[in-house]
C-alpha cells in the first residue's frame, strides 16, 4: 500500500472526486476508467443498512487488490453519530485507504475524534498518513459550526458540503428555483464552505449536483463555483467526470500569465505593485499566481 501512496502523491491537482456505491461490483469495477482524480467508495448513503457490511467487505477487498498508480482511493465511511463507523473505519484503513470522506460532522471536534481513530489504525506504519475530506457543511448543526474551522486540524486537506442532506436536515421541499439556482440557504453552506476552507488552508471541494443528466446545468455550477474559489467537485455519475476536469483545469493561457506575475515580481525585487502589459498587478494577484502553479504549474 505504501508504494501506491507514493505514486499518488505525485499527482497534481484534485479536480473531480467521483462516489462510488461500495456494494456495487459493476460500478467499483468502472471506477479507474472514469478518469477521477480521486475516486470515493462509499459506505454510507448510496448503500442501504442492509447491505453495509456487504460494502464493507467488498470495499476492503477491493482497496487491497488495487493496482498501483491508480486514482487515489478514499472511503465515506458513516457519520460518527451512526453504530457503523467504526467498523467501516478499521475496514478502510486495514486495507490503505488514500483517505477518509467524513459525513454530516458535527463540528470540527469529530474531525479530531476521526482523526485520533486513524492514528490508532495506521500506528505510524506509512510513510504518507492517511487524510481526510470533511463534508461540513451536510446538516444545520455542521454549517452553524463552519466558523470553528481553523488551520492545522490533523489530517484535514479538503472541505465540503451537501445540499440534499442539508435540504433533508431542515425538511425542505426544495433546494433549487426553477431557473436552477441555489436557494439562498444553500448559497449559504455553499459559501460559508469555501471561507471555512479558506481559514483551514484545505482545499475546497464542491457539492454534487444532483441532477446528473443535466450536464449543461452542471458545468455551469461548476463553472460559477471555480469563479467562487473552489478548485474541484463531486460527481455522482461518471458522466460529470470530464466536465470536472476540463472546468477545474486551467488554461495554458492562465499558466502562462501566472509565470509571468510571477518572473516579473521576482526580478523586480521589493516592489509591490507593477504594470505587466496594460494591467496593474499587486501582491494579491502574486498570491494567486503562486497557488496556481503550485497545483498545476
């Protein structure tokens, strides 16, 4: 499992990160071909009470048989407020999970729980710790606690959130105006998210969309939230795999100009604002070319 890590390690950038049912035999198999940087089995809301210790059996094996070099595998394990997390936790970790999809955390009190759990697991054998993808923004209580969020909570390096669940949580009719776009408590978590993340210096991932036979619908979420902030997305169908990809994917124009903000801060030695063609750049837009040559670059 080490050597797999390593090699994972490498890759730059988690633009789309796909759900994959850990019950289904048939979808598993069509993960590594979807072309996810990171593939999610899940054990908790695609899969019925019945069927999670089938899950988590077919996930153990599956994590353990998987070929090196491969888009990282992570597990959603069950909310630690469930009787189930605990087993799907030991199951994921015993077989090398990449890292952990945290749902519906209460605050950032079970990212440390979760955490201290993972450290009894992986007993300081692997050479790159397992991490963790926090979806906080699920239910009321996780939003109203976003705010907690601070940086260096151990092994966190993304968060997220999710307007079904949060939808189910307050009893909404529904999430969207017909026009498709967020109502406003929605916007909200959706917001409060990216600055959470922001705060934590994680990476913010966007929620699913859940209509995934919309996919023009979708790459415009997609498209609204990389111009928020976000630097990747859910997916829930291989189909919104691509479109992932290419939105959270910058231009060769868009490296270009972010060597050059960065070239010419550097030879200019001290100054803090410069004109670089016909625009004025400052240490702002220096922050911003760093980060995105540091993904990509």
């Amino acid at each position: 499992m080490d050597q797999r890590r390593a090699v994972r390690s490498l890759m730059s950038g988690r633009r789309s990160w796909l759900f994959v049912p850990g019950d289904s035999e048939r979808k598993l198999a069509r993960g590594p071909s979807t072309g996810a940087d990171a593939l999610i089995l899940d054990m908790e809301d695609s899969v019925s009470p019945a069927r999670k210790p089938i899950a988590r059996k077919m996930i153990r094996e599956y994590l353990e048989s998987a070929a090196p070099g491969g888009a990282p595998l992570w597990v959603r394990i069950n909310g630690l407020h469930t009787p189930h997390w605990e087993e799907d936790l030991a199951a994921a970790m015993a077989g090398g999970a990449e890292g952990i999809v945290l749902p519906k955390p209460r605050s950032p009190a079970d990212v440390f729980t979760l955490a201290e759990w993972m450290d009894r697991h992986e007993g300081g054998e692997r050479d790159a710790p397992a991490q963790i993808l926090a979806l906080a923004g699920e239910t009321a209580r996780g939003l109203m606690s976003l705010h907690e969020y601070r940086a260096g909570l151990p092994r966190l390096t993304a968060l997220s959130w999710g307007s079904e669940d949060l939808g189910t949580d307050v009893g909404a009719l529904r999430r969207r105006r017909p026009d498709g776009s967020l109502l406003p408590l929605y916007d909200i978590a959706r917001a409060l998210t990216l600055a959470a993340a922001t705060v934590a210096d994680v990476d913010a991932i966007e929620a699913v969309y859940a209509d995934f036979r919309n996919l023009e619908g979708f790459r415009r979420f997609e498209e609204e939230a990389l111009e928020m902030g976000y630097v990747g997305g859910a997916a829930i169908h291989p189909d919104q795999v691509a479109v992932l990809n290419e939105v959270f994917t910058p231009s060769e124009a868009q490296l270009a100009e972010a060597r050059e903000v960065v070239a010419a801060f550097e030879q200019s030695g001290e100054t803090g604002v410069m004109s670089i063609g016909d625009r004025m750049v400052d240490q702002p837009h220096l922050a911003q070319a760093r980060k995105l040559l540091r993904r990509f670059g």
